[in-house]
C-alpha cells in the first residue's frame, strides 16, 4: 500500500472545483465545492463566475482534501491536474493552482485529459480497468464512446456527438418544463412517475445510413420543445412527468443500443458509463438489461465518482506515476479543445530537471 503513489489531482474544467487524493487505486479523499446555485438563474454555467468561484475555493479544496486524506502535502507523488478539454478560464485556474503548489513542493506535475480521467475513475470502484474497455461517457458537455486500451497512452474515439450533448439536452428540455437547472437529477425524479412509452419521441441517427456510433440530441430537444408548446397553444395541460420520462427513454434508449454495438463490433465484453449523466437511474437500469443480454460486462461507478470531480484525476494521475509516464514541463497550459487520444500532456524526459532548489526544501507549510 505504502508503495504505491500517492498523487494530488485538481479539477476545474467546468463549474465544481474538485480535489481528489488517490493512493494507487485506493480513494483517501474527494473534496468539492461547488458554483453551480451561482449559475443556477442563468440557467447554465457562466464561464467568468465558474473561473473566479473556482480561484476562491482552490486552496481552502486543497486544505481540506489533505486533512480528509491525513496525509501532507510534502508526502505527495505527485500532483494531477485537467489540462483539457473544458472552459479555458476554468481550466487556467487549476493548472495554475497545479503547477504553482508542483513547484513549490518540488513533485512532478501531470497534465491529463479530462474524458480519459473520467474512464480512469472507475478503478478506484471496481479495480484495474480491463484491456480494452469500451466507455460511454455522457455529460453535459460530452458524449463519446471510446475504445481505451492503455488509458494512460491509448485512447481512440469511436463516435461522438454532432450537435447537443445529452446532459445539455437534459438541461434545455428542463428549462421549457421549467423544472430548473440542472435538469439531469429534476427530469430523472419526475420521470420515475411517468410513462416512457407515452409520447414517441424521435431517435436521432439511428437509420441505417447514419453514422453507427455517432450521436445527436438537437433534433430530440426540438421535438420535446416544439410538442410542449403545441400543447401549450391549445390551452392543455402539459403532462411533464409523461414527457421528462418518454424525453429521457429516448435518449438512453440510443446511448445504450450504440454502446451495446460498439462493443460487439469491436470484441470488447467490457462496458464502463462515465461522466455526469451516468448518475441517470433509467441510463444505469437500461444499460444493465442489455449489456446481460449481450453477455457484456458493465462497470459504472456510483453517482459522485460520476460527476466532476478531483478523484478521477488523481486516480489517472496515480496510474502515470505507476506506469512511469513522463511529466509534464512547467509551461504546461490549459487547452480548452484537448483530444481524448491525448491522455495525458507529456513533457520532456529531463522536464523537473530544473526545478528550484528552494522549492525541494518544501516551501508549502
């Protein structure tokens, strides 16, 4: 236990400052602070006020992780941190915060890649991630399916969404139900009184011709929308348990089929559901149907593994360490648009070469 690397990651790649410390694939500590009541009457997240939330909460996060972890800072492997993708102002907090607490305890800094983190997490629920393994991560700004079989070096993309992510879509239909933001966790509660079955909702690219693993929500969100004011026109009441359920059964409904055939296509009996929206009750429930009748393995961690959070990024921070991936130079920088087949921002062999001599003397007190 004592050997395996203990690793500090920071994420701020949207609008929850997490901190998370990972000994090897053992969780000591999983701090959050949350904006999102700051956004909440924008009705979405507002990238200044995500980035200046993020800047106040950063070091009390820190403080707060270590002391949960009972570890300190001068015990650190290493320190993780999102480099991408996400907003850039957000993100430029926490590389900031990374390389700034890096260099002064004299330990090697990780830029890693946000969706690679997010497949990387389920090792602290369930083990080492199995080689290959298909993701399907689904949030409110994602939905990839990916085909993993290093994840700290080799991660390929088998479809993505067009338009609307499905967390975004959630949000969007909740705000014309006006249940509020955000609308994933509101549209799962209403729809568990609903019927899935009531309205025929459309599935977008699932015709023969489309793209196989590709995915589009905008045109569903349009469907919801435009039904929900006809209903309205006509002076009738619109029944919005009837319709968060049948909004939703159409979109898991397509990210379980499309998952399901990727991993039969590609030989992988191996299925894990990350990000945000796999917290979803009827995405989980739909995925497990099917995945056992297909005889695929389906591994998905509990709902605040799935969400943003600074434990995925110390967990795939820890597996570079353990792996003996190279460190990332000290002008590492944030990159908003990152491609998940760069699991992590390399540097130079020598790059910490030239860390401060004061900075090993541990100026983090």
């Amino acid at each position: 236990m004592a050997d395996e690397p203990l690793v500090l990651g920071i994420e701020t790649s949207c609008d929850e400052t997490g901190v998370g410390i990972v000994r090897g694939t053992t969780l000591l500590a999983d701090a959050v602070a949350s904006s999102v009541d700051e956004h909440a009457r924008f009705g979405g997240v507002v990238p200044e006020v995500a980035s200046r939330a993020h800047l106040e909460a950063m070091v009390p996060t820190i403080d707060r992780a270590l002391k949960e972890a009972g570890v300190s800072a001068k015990d650190l492997d290493g320190i993780a941190v999102t480099a991408g993708p996400g907003l850039a102002g957000a993100l430029l907090v926490g590389v900031s915060a990374a390389k700034a607490y890096a260099y002064a305890l004299g330990k090697p800094l990780y830029g890693v890649n946000h969706l690679a983190s997010h497949i990387c997490v389920d090792q602290l629920e369930h083990g080492a991630l199995p080689e290959p393994t298909m993701a399907l991560l689904v949030s409110g700004g994602h939905s990839s399916l990916l085909l993993s079989t290093d994840i700290t070096s080799d991660v390929r993309p088998m479809g993505a969404t067009i338009d609307d992510a499905a967390g975004e879509a959630f949000d969007k239909i909740a705000r014309v139900l006006n249940l509020g933001f955000p609308g994933g966790p509101v549209i799962d509660r209403y729809a568990k009184e609903g019927d899935p079955d009531a309205i025929a909702f459309p599935r977008g690219l699932t015709g023969p011709r489309d793209a196989a693993y590709d995915f589009s929500f905008s045109g569903l969100k349009t469907s919801v929308a435009r039904w929900i004011e006809a209903k309205r026109a006509a002076g009738e009441e619109v029944p919005v348990r009837d319709v968060a359920a049948s909004f939703q059964e159409a979109v898991v409904d397509v990210l379980t089929r499309k998952a399901v055939r990727a991993c039969k296509d590609e030989g992988v009996d191996h299925l894990m559901i990350g990000g945000g929206v796999a917290a979803n009750s009827r995405l989980r429930a739909l995925a497990q149907e099917r995945c056992e009748a297909a005889g695929i393995r389906l591994r998905v961690p509990r709902p605040k593994l799935c969400t943003d959070n600074g434990a995925m990024v110390a967990a795939l921070g820890a597996e570079m360490v353990a792996r003996g991936r190279a460190a990332s130079d000290w002008d590492l920088s944030a990159d908003s648009s990152l491609p998940v087949t760069d699991p992590h921002v390399p540097g130079s062999a020598h790059s910490h070469d030239h860390v401060h001599e004061t900075s090993k003397e541990n100026l983090y007190s």
